[in-house]
C-alpha cells in the first residue's frame, strides 16, 4: 500500500515548482497561499512538509501543531522566519535554496552600485518633471576605486569579479573563508577595520546574525573615507539604520543604496524618506523571472527529495554541507552501517564511540562522525533519528564521542572504523569503499573478513571445530531462509570463528535461539540495516 505525503504551500511560489509536486506519485498537495491564523494551524496537523517563503512564520506553536512535520522549506535564501533551532530538536529538517537567487542578486547589486554613482533614479525624475539640469547630477566612475566586500560568498565573490570588470581594486572581509579563497580570485583578505579605513565603496552580502547584527553603526561610518558610499542588498539589520540616515545628511556618507530593511515594509516615518542621497528598492534582489522559477524548482525537487529520505539536499539544519558527489554519499551510507552494525553486536548501551579515518579527507570528518552517530543510536531509539539532530541525541545520552584522522592509508585506499564501548564490552567495526561506490566491511573486531552491509545477516560466533557451518545451513535450509553469503573469518590463536552470513529475508526468534543453543556457538544475533 503506498503512503501519501501532504505538502501544505502557504506562500505564492511558481507554477513550474507546483508542477512538480502535482506530478509526484504519492504527493498530496495542498497549495493555500496566504494560510494564517487557527486556519493555519489546523492545515499543518496533516503535513508531512511545509513549503513557505517569507508570509509564514514557523514557530514553536506551528511545530506544535504539525507533530508530522517532516521538512520545512523556504522558498528563498533567507531563513529569518523559522525556528531553526526548534526544528532541529525535533528532527525536522530545514531546506532552502541557497544558489537560486545567487545571480539575480548579484545583478541587483551591481545595478544598484552603478546607479548610485551615477544618480540615475534622480536624474530620471529630474526629466520626467520636465528639468534638465545636466550639471546637479554630476556621477562618479567606479574606475580606480577601492570597493570593500564584506562577507566573500556565493554573492560577495561574485560582485567582486563583476566589479574588477570596472578596474575595481576589491578588498574582503570574511573571517569564515580561507586567504587562498580571496587570492584566487585576485582580492585582498584584510581585517573589517582596514576594509572601513580603505574603501570609497562598501558592500554587504552576509546573513543577518548575531554577530552581524548592527555591525555598520555610528563609530564604523567615523571611520570610513569622507563621501563614502554604501551598498545593502544582502539583509535589513547590518546597518543601524539611523546611523546610516544621519551619516548621508551630514555628507559624511556621500550616497547609500539599500534593498532591504530591518523591517519591512518600513514605517511611514523611517528615517531613510527623510535622508540625502539615498536610493530605495522594495527587497527586489531576487525578483527576476529566471531567480523565482530556479527557486521555486530546487526547493520544490528537494523536499520531494527529503520526504523519500535523502538527507543530501541543500539544508541549513544538517551539520554538513548537505550537497555531495556520489564518493562521498556512499562513504556516509557506508558510515552509517558501520555503525548500525557497531551498536546491534555490542553488549548494553554505548558510552563511549567515535571513528577513525585513514584516506579520507579532512572536510568529510564531520559529516561521517554524524552518520556513524546516526547508524549508532538509531537502533536503540524509539523517537526519530535523523541526521538533522543525531548529535543532539548524542550529546543528551551522554555519549562521549571523538574522531580521529590518520594521514596513511593502511591496507586499503580508504577506510572508516567505528568504535564503540559499554560498560561491559567494546567493539570495532571497519569499512572501505572498492571502485568509488562499492560498500564492503572489512573488519570487525579482530577479525578480517569482506562483505556487502545489504540484506539481513546473521552474525554468529562459534569455537573453530569442524561440522559448525553444516549444522547453520541444514537449520536455516529446514526453515526455508536461504542463504545468499556465508562468510568465515577464523582467529586461531584464540580457537574461534566468526560467520557473517547474508540471507534472503529476515529470520524468527525462534532459529535465533536454536543456533545458540548448539554448545559450539558461543554468540548469535539478527543484524539488520532497515
């Protein structure tokens, strides 16, 4: 029987990525723009996924309502309307489309820059009133000019290489990207006070956050160059909107363009209708036809994505870049096994874990540390484990977790082991990958073995004597479960023997508890990758 998924739309979005939701096989749409209220809240009790651009609030109150609430997506780059922190209690995941509007508002911000140095809203004005006074609306080349970006991102870095078009000299501000970043691209990486002292042009393309909240105040526009001008497309908050207003009546800043404010729309008496020099769009940066087609598209495919259960998707909540080639998929998949296998042949509940990397690189730490957290807990867990708050959980148990990368490969180009300790027992469990994509564990405990982590296995435990693995296959044989691998790793030093064996199907309590009964078998378990 196939299970339908609601996905409740409560904003204007485009058609073509409403076609893709009308067109998916066990999607029931419920497109409701403009939902508010107890309307709203009624709505969500049934959805699987919210869609939204800037009109819902997702709140604790709408997450309470929507107990089935799988993903929330935003339409859009920006996420100031959703709990994300609340969403990722309850393993909800939060899907944007970061890279939709990347180009639209790059645009934006060039047009709004040349504008400025060329007062082209007031000079428009000035001929439609039927003036022509050429002389009051004397511009300013961007030639020769130093343009200081702050925040070197998928839009700050795209405004710099336009700007060097111009013959712009580009400084960045952007403590979160590497000097080799910026020196590709021919920029200069210095520290926000020089970037203030040094710039005739300033731009702003960060998100709103704590730490960027009010950062352009009164004491930074001191510190810049007389007749500076500014630019703000990114998002209302960066500046402190009075400081900036007073700085353009005194002159001190020459000319300003904002896009966005703190709050939107602005009140009737808002200091900017009152300031010089000032030129105004309605948060129009990703309004183009090509920007909300592409957003409405990607976010759209990805929550179809997300309810099948891909977590590799463009969300804000996972702790990894959800984006990944098709290696580095099946390395987290592999990873998540690992651990899944680690936690259902250790004796009581974890304690301690973590993973050891050799050939891996660095950047996958993180998101594989979450997979084998993920793969750990899972099994144990009555509540949903995803990898939006498998670390949460983690942390909450008390689990003490740590990774470890070794610089030399060992026998394999790759290999990933997960560790895990109880009170009463430890174990290890290693993987690699053959041929990129080709998932087999290779190790567990001190045993060498190779197999594909697929089907329902058996994991069995026996002292090394003859006749074991007939025994095993006539059982098995009499009770119809048929055996696809049957795996043997021997240790002699200690006189035991361990058997993997993959089978078609799942197996009763019943022949579990048979096999252990045999006096050679000192361990038998169902492990299990569902």
């Amino acid at each position: 029987m196939t299970i339908t998924q609601r996905v409740l739309v409560t904003d204007t979005i485009a058609e073509s990525g409403l076609d893709i939701l009308r067109g998916a096989e066990s999607v029931e749409l419920e497109y409701r723009p403009g939902l508010a209220g107890s309307s709203l809240l009624e709505a969500v009790r049934e959805a699987d996924a919210l869609v939204t651009r800037s009109g819902t609030s997702v709140t604790k109150e709408l997450l309470d309502a929507g107990a089935k609430l799988r993903v929330v997506a935003r339409a859009g780059v920006g996420f100031d309307n959703v709990d994300v922190n609340e969403c990722t209690r309850r393993g909800v995941l939060v899907i944007n489309a970061p890279t939709a509007n990347i180009l639209s508002a790059t645009e934006h911000t060039m047009a709004m820059l040349l504008s400025l140095c060329r007062n082209i809203a007031a000079a428009d004005a000035s001929v439609r009133s039927g003036e022509w006074q050429r002389s009051r609306f004397m511009g300013r080349e961007l030639n020769g000019k130093t343009l200081g970006v702050i925040g070197f991102g998928r839009i700050g870095s795209r405004v710099a290489a336009r700007a060097k078009a111009f013959d712009v000299k580009v400084v960045a501000y952007d403590p979160y990207i590497p000097p080799s970043v910026a020196e590709r691209a021919g920029v200069d990486l210095v520290s926000l006070e020089r970037l203030i002292e040094e710039s005739d042009i300033i731009t702003v393309h960060t998100p709103l956050t704590d730490e960027t909240r009010g950062m352009i105040g009164t004491a930074e526009i001191a510190a810049m160059r007389d007749g500076v001008l500014l630019v703000n497309c990114a998002r209302g908050g960066i500046y402190q909107e009075a400081a900036l207003a007073a700085a353009l009546d005194t002159g001190k800043v020459a000319g300003a363009a904002v896009d966005v404010f703190e709050s939107e729309p602005p009140a009737a008496d808002h200091p900017f209708f009152r300031a010089k020099n000032l030129l105004l769009t309605p948060h129009i940066g990703a309004n183009t036809l090509e920007a909300q087609d592409r957003v409405a598209v990607q976010t759209c495919e990805m929550v179809l994505e997300a309810l099948a259960g891909s977590v590799f998707v463009s969300a804000v909540n996972l702790p990894f870049e959800g984006r990944v080639d098709e290696t580095t998929a099946a390395m987290i998949r592999l990873t998540e096994k690992l651990g899944k296998f680690a936690t259902q042949i250790l004796r009581g509940a974890p304690l301690k874990a973590g993973i050891e990397l050799w050939g891996i690189d660095e950047r996958n730490i993180r998101i594989l540390s979450v997979a084998a957290m993920k793969g750990l807990i899972e099994p144990h867990l009555s509540e949903a484990v995803n990898f939006v708050n498998a670390e949460t959980i983690v942390a909450s148990r008390g689990i003490e977790w740590s990774a470890t990368l070794h610089a030399t490969p060992l026998d394999y180009t790759n290999l990933i082991t997960v560790r895990a300790r109880s009170d009463e027992h430890e174990v290890s469990v290693s993987g690699t990958l053959f041929s990129e994509k080709n998932q087999r564990i290779v190790g567990i405990n001190d045993f060498r073995v190779e197999f594909r982590p697929v089907r329902n296995l058996i994991y069995m435990i026996n002292r090394d004597v003859p006749g074991v693995v007939g025994k095993v296959g006539t059982i098995l044989g009499d009770r119809e479960i048929n055996i696809a691998e049957y795996n043997l790793s021997r240790s002699q030093d200690r006189g035991v023997a361990m058997a993997i064996i993959s089978i078609d199907g799942t197996v009763d309590t019943e022949t579990l508890n048979f096999l252990r009964s045999f006096r050679e078998v000192e361990e038998v378990r169902l492990i299990t990758f569902e």
